[in-house]
C-alpha cells in the first residue's frame, strides 16, 4: 500500500509565504559552492605550489557538486510496439545477406540490424560466396544515412510525384517512338540477369531505344581484348592461391583493378610454412608499376618503371616465356625483368602474369602468356562480369547527343557531367536532349543538368540480382523501407512499359529460372547460388602483331601522369561519406585529400617540397598539371617513396562540390585530365605558390632499423634457422640473461579459468587495405573529427595500420648499417641517414591498436582506476569515472589511445554523421557515444565477445571453436586477424599465439601484450 505520508525538509515549509520555502525548492544548493575559496582566481591559481593528487580532489568536488546540482536528467520518451514484430527482438542483432553491385564494387555481404536499423557491413563466409569487403562495402552502411540524399524526385529542380514523373516520361517516350527518335537507356554496370531481360523488354516496347553502359574508371581496353580473344564482353577471373610466381605489370590487385578482390586466395600463399611438402611454398610476388601501390607494397620484388617501360617489359616477359622474338626498348631494369620471366616460366603451371595496362595488344599478350604457362590461376572460362562500359558506346552518344540526335536519355547510377574528361560538354549536350532522367542517390552534378532528377534508392532498400562472374547468381534484398519516397531504376522501367509486375516478383522469376537445385528462399537466405558448368576455353587472337604494336611504345614528353583509385574513395560515389574521407591512405597516411605522387628525384628538380611544421602537421607545395591544354590547378604534391621517376600519381574520386558537406568538399578532379579513358596521360607540370596543409596520421616514414617491432627475415633464412629469424629480448634477472617473456613484473592473476581473448596478427597476410578500420569505426561509433583535428594528430582511430619503408633497398640492409656503424658520429650519422626512405623501398604494414596487456602500464598511473583489467583479458574503460587526466596515454608506449578533445556528437563544429538525426541512425546501441574529456581505445570488442557468450547460454551450449570474433577480424578478408580464447585448445589462435613465428610488440620491456604478432616472412 502507497504511503500518503509528507517529509518535511523544514519546519519552514510550515509558513506557506516564507521566502526560504521557494528557495529550498528551486535550488538543490542554496549557496553558490565555494570552489574559489580553494582554487583561486586566475593569477592565485598560476602562482599555486598545489600539487596535481589536490588539484584532482578539487576537480573532482567541484564535478561530484555540479553532478548533484543536475540530478534531475533529461526525459527521452519512448514508443513501444503495439505489436512487434515476430522477427525482431529488441537488443539482438539480426543478419541479412545481401549484395553489393554499385557498379565499381562487388560482393556478397552480411547486413547487421538493429530494431530494423542496418548498422554494420560483415562478410558472407558462406562457402562459395564472393566475398572480401574493402573498406568503401564497409563504409557504404552510412552513406544510406546521407542527410543530402534525394528525399523525392525533382522535375526542373522543384519537387515532385512519381505521378507527374510517370506522365512526363511516357509521354516522351510515346513522342519518341512516333517520330523515331533514339531513347538511351545509360546506366553504370549492374551485371544484373533481370535487369538485361528487362532492358530488353523495354527495347522491344521502344524500337529506337539502345543501351549504353558507362563506367567513370574505366576497363574498357581489357573488356575488347577478352571479347576479341573469347567472344564474350568480360574480364578473365584468377585464382591466386593456385600460383607460385606472381608477375604483375601494373596491376594493383589488391587495389580495385578490375574489381579487386584476390586478396583472400592471394594471403593463402604468402603465409609461409616450414616442413611441409613443395606445392606448399611460400608464393613468390613481383611487381612492375609506376605509382606505389597496395600490390606493390606486398611483393618481394618490385621495379618502378614509366608507362612505355611497362610495355617493353610485358614484349621481355613475352618474348622468353612464348619462346618469341620481338624486338623492343630497353629499361634500367632489364636484368631484372628477365630473371622474373624465367622464374614465371620455370613455374610453369604454377605462375601467373596479370596486366592493367590501358591496351588492347598488351591485354592480349597476357592471355597468351598464361595460356603458354598452361596457368592453373587463370580462369577464362569464368569470366566476371564487374565491368561492362564500352567507351566508344559513350564517346558516340555524346556526338549524338550534340548533334541533336537523342530524343530521351534515362540514366542511372552514373554521373557523366562530374566523370567525364568532357563534363562539360556532356552538360551542354543534355539542352539539346527533349527529356533525359537520371536515376540518382543525390543531386549530383548531373542531376542537376538534367530535366528530371529521380530519387533512388539505396541498396540497402531494394531488390536485385548479379552475376559477378560465370556460373555465381547472387541477390539483393532491402533490410530497411525506403527511407524516402524514393524508386528503382527497374521499377520505372516495369511501369513504363505497362508492365504492373513488381520488381520483387520479377527478380523472383528470374531467379528461379537461373537457379534449379535451390529453393528461392534458400538463394535469399544464403546471399547467392552457384549454376551451369564451366568449360575450358582458349583464346583466338594474333598474339604476334599485338606483341610488335605493343613493342613500339615510346615515352612522350618529360612527365606522364598516371591515375589510379585510392583504397578508401574508389571511383567518387561515396565523396560525401565522412568515414572514407578520413580513412587514411595505406601508402601515404593521408587522409581528406587527392594529392600528386611525385619521384623524390623529380621533385628536387621542381622545387616541389614537403616539410614538418610546429604543430607536427605536414605542408607540401602546390603544383599545376596540364593535360591537352587543360589545366588543373592548385594540385598539392606528396613526395612518395617508390614513384617511378618522370611518372606523376593522381587519384580519382575528388574534387567533387554537389550534394556534398562543405566539409568533404575537398581535393582537385582527376577526371577533368582523363582523356579518352586513359589512365596514362603525358602533361606538364610547373611549381604553384604557397603550402598545401595536408592531413597526414604518420610523420615517420621510416622503421629506423627498430626491428624489434617489424620483425622480418627471407624465405631462405626462415626454413634454415628458427633463432636467428626471431630472436628473442633478453633481461638480467638474478644475474642471468633470460628471456624477457619469461619475467613477470607484477605477481600475474590464474588466467587458465573461464575464457582468456588474444588477438593473432599476421604481417604476411596483411595487405594494409584498411577494411578493418572502417569496420572498427562502424562497429565502435568511433567519431569523425575533420581534417584541422587530424592535422593536429587528433584522430580519433581506435585501430591504426602503421606504414614503413625501407631506408636502404631492403630492412636488411637497414639493420646491417646499424650493425655496421662504429662510434658516437657513425652511429649518429646512421641513424640519421635511416630517417630518409629509399627511393624504391621495402613496405611493411601493422596493424596497431590497444595490446590489452596482462601487466599494462596504463592501469597503474590512472588516478581514478578508471582504467583496469579484466579476467579475459581485456583491458577495460569505465568512461563515466575517466576524469581525462591523460596519464595512461603518457604511459602506453604503443600510443593507441585517443583523448576525447570535443564533444562530436549533436555539434555543428563536426558536422559529419553524428550531428544530425539520420547519420545517428547508424550507431551501434551496444556501445555508448563517448563525451568530451575522456579517454577511449580499442576494447576488443567486448560488447562482440559478450553477445557470443550470451547466445550460447541462450542456447545451452558452451561456445564454439573460432565462434569468437572482433570487428577486425571479421572483417579482415586474406585472415590476418584471428582472435579468440587461447583456453579452447581447439581454437586456432592457440597454435598461432604458440607459433615459432609469433612475437610481441616491445616485448623486452614486460607488459605482457594479448596481441600477438607473426614475423614477417619475404620470399626474395
């Protein structure tokens, strides 16, 4: 029974007009608190003796104080279902399969939902699935939470129906067909089965319509030298894990060429083995290309050579391996391009040769080399399907469109006037087209051009169906309502054809007619299927006259630029994307910026200077590039280890202003100098004025020599002596040298009860492609901070890929010269020789994030314990007690862990996802939104391993082998990352953690680290 009793607090409160009744209730504290009395003012408090232990007890009353005086806390009102819905179950994430097909990317993907929301990107781990997420499939989650997305479709830039959108265009598509006027149809490509049938459909409703497919980086040269040799309009599919030698001239396939992908089977031979049998070697990785790339960072060999060296090396490999004899230049590195052609021969069936030079000839000599070799890693006959643009097609519609030749242009998912060396005239062109539509996301540059901008959807919201590659039918599904009043591309199509079918039937249909050994619910539930039979096939062509015109390159003009897509933007959809935009680059650590790659020899011959200033940010100077008279402008300059000289580096996806934040409205557009669709152009370059400030998370360029944090060793010395490779830190103690692992600084908790999480880090099967930092990001409602905070060594990254470079030719020889070096001058001149990265140096990636030390230095310093330990291991953060005193960073020396200088949620000053109520959507509940003051870092994860232990007490059973994951080792596509409980014997990271190649970070100076680390192993 309630009690009616009333407690006074005064016997005032008896006097109804008393004066201190209505202060007791409008104040908790009736006197201001006297904080003064014992901090002082200003200039008492400068000339304070207090020590920092008071300084704390003062702060922390004055916080307790101002904590009591808001007792009373904001009131969030909830909505609870009237009736909820069987398949969600609040606080349990539910997975979707679904597929990326955005025209530049795809694979096959998990989708995390939260209460209906899509939170997170995973990999499909289903056998038989194309999977491998890079970081811009794990960003994409987001950019459905654009805030500047098309909210409903716009007719002459003012809002509109689909009604009023339905009666224009069909009425333009009547008058079309009366008159015979050509209607086109330009989309990206989708390699989508249902939509072919129904662009067909369409085609045979409007006589006069034609299709044309654009992509903005194109493949075009390499889509007719297959169609010429295979007859069909594809790429060439390769399996990576079957190759001993790997030859690639420019082909960053790691990187995006030709959809990217190999990671996976390419990490299963770089991970080197000792006693097994000879099929089991570790593979060998050559690389030839102009710019540094994610490819070339991993091989053993790498040459940098310029566009006409390229195709002479490619005629070289050609000449030994076919047995022909074709006369061509010579190079700097001939020597060393016939020692990688007769290793490929030598190799046989076990070599493969990939090329992404924009030719026709030289694409076919890469078929008749692998042909030669009879290579088990060359698959033609499982052609993939991720590019379909044929640039002649686009180049005729624009001379058609001028000529006032098109009557109607639909497009969808391209962005011509943004892509297009010739924008600007394609702009021009559309006055001249009676209707064009363009299906878009955002109101992007061609948007706005065009007479109707129809707002689409998100993949995230729609149906679909690809066919990455021969024989692979996959599907997407929405996991979310259209957010907005938005429609697909192919249910306009439907409806403009009189066709009242829904496209959900419509793909269904397809569907089940491609796929017979599965249910359609069976190909929805698993992401995908597999159909048909593949048979071999060989390539008809004339491999001798493709060799002679290949032959006859020559380099043009002082300098050539060369354009390539950066791991984080690709193509430029996802510009507006702040995850992306300050995910640094793996080879320069830049990040909010395109910039010029430029040799170091070239840039003391320009002027061109990059330099450290007083804030530890990075300038660089600004050069201009000029390109069939055209000129870019203002183009900042890196000097970047490994540039081939006479070749300048440039970046797609920049430079982009429409429907995007003032924020990542950054860098310059390649695309003004992508001439003809080559990715090789000869320009000019001249120095600009002033300094460029560039956002860059890592100054040091170089490892210095510090081998006891890269640990690595050749393929030779690894299968011939265990100690030399990993040698392990020696202590005194007690008078003896022993191993530093051995020695425990503090007495160590009973680790071997309940679960214990460690984290296994390869370095051979890490390609440094980043995937795992967006995941991070996405997973942990890690902020983004802009590029003035990152400058000022303020992000926010709770995982880091540390990139370094060699000093010397290789970090061999970088040790040796310390070995070498004799006295106090030798020694410091050494040292500062090593600071200075090799104009071709070795690279080596690490991954770094908190060690979650057993011993952690952190946890004794933290004033307020708001840092500790906790019995799996994990070093934990009790956020709410931090008091942002910064001692524990002080004392990580592994630096991972980042202070919280703002608040980054709900404020203007960071205007990127959390600022505004649709990017919060994507926020993770498990995890809370940190304020400013406190420190954060990586946690392992420990809302991921308590979500698996829960699941399976639910479901009465104790938790799987490798169940466990992180959001990094999800998402790390070659198996770098593997986490686990080292007390599961059956889990793989116990033979990891106990590996003869394992070692930890510092290891000699004690603090016992969680994360282990695997040597690296070069196979040269």
């Amino acid at each position: 029974m309630a009690s009616n009793k009333k407690y006074w607090k005064s016997v005032e409160e008896l006097n109804e007009n008393s004066s201190i009744v209505e202060t007791l209730r409008d104040n908790e504290f009736v006197e201001e608190i006297p904080t003064d009395e014992f901090l002082g003012d200003k200039d008492k408090l400068s000339s304070s003796s207090t020590t920092r232990r008071d300084f704390l007890k003062y702060v922390g009353f004055s916080t307790a104080a101002a904590t009591l005086a808001a007792c009373e806390g904001p009131v969030v009102k909830s909505i609870p279902y009237v009736v909820q819905p069987d398949e969600i179950v609040p606080g349990v994430a539910d997975y979707y399969a679904t597929t990326v097909a955005d025209g530049f990317d795809f694979v096959n993907v998990l989708v995390k939902t939260r209460e209906g929301r899509p939170i997170k990107i995973d990999n499909n781990k289903l056998a038989g699935a194309y999977s491998g997420a890079n970081a811009r499939v794990n960003a994409s989650v987001l950019t459905m939470y654009d805030s500047l997305r098309l909210k409903q479709p716009k007719v002459s830039g003012k809002d509109t129906t689909w009604d009023d959108v339905d009666v224009k265009v069909k009425a333009s598509l009547e008058d079309a067909k009366s008159k015979g006027g050509n209607i086109v149809l330009l989309t990206n490509t989708m390699a989508s089965p249902s939509t072919d049938k129904l662009i067909g459909e369409f085609v045979a409703a409007y006589p006069t319509a034609k299709h044309v497919v654009y992509d903005a980086v194109s493949s075009s040269s390499a889509l007719d030298a297959y169609e010429k040799a295979y007859g069909t309009r594809g790429l060439a599919d390769y399996d990576f894990s079957q190759a001993d030698v790997i030859v690639s001239v420019d082909a960053d396939f790691l990187g995006d060429w030709q959809g990217g992908g190999y990671d996976s089977a390419y990490a299963q031979k770089r991970i080197p083995k000792r006693n097994t049998d000879e099929r089991k070697v570790m593979s060998k990785h050559i690389q030839l290309e102009s710019n540094m790339s994610l490819s070339g960072a991993n091989a053993d060999v790498r040459l940098p050579l310029n566009s006409a060296d390229l195709k002479a090396a490619l005629v070289k490999i050609y000449n030994i391996v076919v047995g022909a004899n074709v006369s061509t230049n010579g190079t700097a590195y001939d020597e060393a391009i016939k020692k990688a052609a007769q290793q490929l021969k030598a190799a046989g069936s076990n070599g493969v040769l990939v090329s992404g030079i924009d030719d026709v000839n030289a694409q076919l000599l890469v078929f008749a080399i692998n042909e030669a070799l009879g290579s088990k890693a060359f698959l033609p006959e499982q052609t993939k399907f991720v590019r379909q643009g044929n640039d002649a097609a686009v180049a005729q519609l624009i001379k058609d469109m001028t000529a006032g030749k098109v009557h109607t242009l639909i497009m969808s998912n391209v962005n011509p006037v943004y892509s297009l060396a010739n924008g600007e005239a394609f702009a021009e062109a559309l006055k001249n087209v009676d209707l064009s539509v363009d299906f878009s996301m955002k109101e992007d540059e061609t948007a706005l051009v065009s007479t109707i901008a129809a707002a689409a959807p998100h993949y995230l919201e729609s149906w679909g169906d690809v066919v990455i590659k021969k024989g692979h039918y996959s599907v997407t599904q929405p996991t979310i309502r259209p957010l907005f009043d938005t429609r697909q591309f192919q249910d306009a199509l439907l409806l403009w054809t009189n066709n009242n079918t829904p496209y959900y039937d419509y793909v269904k249909s397809v569907g089940q007619a491609t796929i017979s050994n599965k249910t359609w619910n069976k190909i929805v539930h698993d992401g995908f299927a597999t159909f048909g039979d593949l048979n071999k096939v060989s390539a008809n062509a004339d491999f001798t006259s493709a060799a002679n015109a290949v032959a006859k390159a020559k380099k043009e003009g002082d300098f050539e630029l060369v354009f390539y897509t950066k791991t984080g933007m690709g193509d430029g959809q996802q510009a507006n994307n702040p995850w992306l935009q300050e995910f640094p680059d793996p080879i320069s650590r830049a990040s909010w910026d395109n910039y010029a790659t430029v040799a170091r020899v070239d840039a003391e011959a320009l002027g061109i200077v990059n330099k450290h200033v007083a804030n530890g940010g990075l300038d660089g100077s600004y050069i201009t590039l000029t390109v069939n008279g055209v000129t870019l402008e203002n183009v900042p300059a890196l000097i970047q280890p490994g540039q081939a000289p006479g070749t300048i580096g440039l970046a797609f996806g920049y430079g982009r202003k429409e429907a995007l934040k003032k924020d990542m409205q950054v860098g310059v557009n390649a695309y003004k100098l992508y001439f003809n669709a080559n990715k090789v152009q000869t320009v000019s370059v001249a120095k600009g004025n002033g300094m460029h400030e560039f956002a860059c998370v890592q100054l040091h360029n170089t490892l210095m020599s510090r081998n006891d944090i890269i640990k690595e060793t050749t393929a030779d010395v690894f299968n011939a002596n265990t100690e030399e490779w990993n040698v392990f830190p020696m202590v005194s103690y007690d008078h003896q040298n022993v191993k530093a692992r051995t020695i425990d600084i503090w007495e160590s908790f009973d680790r071997t009860v309940g679960h214990h999480f460690n984290l296994s880090i390869d370095l051979n099967a890490c390609t440094g492609c980043g995937a795992c930092v967006i995941a991070c990001h996405a997973e942990n409602n890690v902020p983004v901070v802009g590029k003035s905070e990152v400058r000022r060594s303020r992000d926010m990254h709770w995982l880091r890929i540390d990139r370094y470079y060699s000093s010397e030719d290789t970090f061999d020889g970088d040790v040796q010269k310390k070995k070498d070096a004799k006295g106090l001058s030798e020694y410091r001149s050494a040292f500062y020789d090593l600071e200075n990265p090799a104009d071709n140096p070795q690279v080596a990636f690490q991954p770094v994030m908190c060690q979650h030390c057993n011993h952690a230095p952190c946890e004794t310093v933290c004033p307020v314990a708001a840092t500790s330990h906790g019995r799996q291991g994990q070093n934990h953060m009790a956020y709410n007690r931090c008091v942002g005193t910064r001692y524990c960073a002080n004392n990580c020396p592994y630096k991972v862990r980042r202070f919280n200088w703002f608040l980054y949620s709900q404020n203007n000053e960071f205007d990127f996802n959390m600022n505004d109520d649709l990017g919060r959507m994507v926020l993770n509940p498990d995890v809370v939104v940190r304020s400013r003051g406190v420190m954060e870092k990586c946690s392992l994860c420990i809302q991921m391993t308590q979500a698996t232990i829960l699941k399976a007490k639910n479901e009465g059973r104790a938790v799987r082998p490798n169940e466990f994951e992180t959001a990094c080792s999800a998402a790390c596509s070659s198996g770098a990352m593997v986490f686990g409980d080292v007390n599961d014997k059956d889990s793989d990271i116990v033979e990891l953690v106990e590996s003869d190649r394992s070692y930890h970070l510092l290891e000699h100076i004690g603090t016992k680290p969680n994360v282990v680390y695997h040597v690296k192993v070069r196979n040269v």
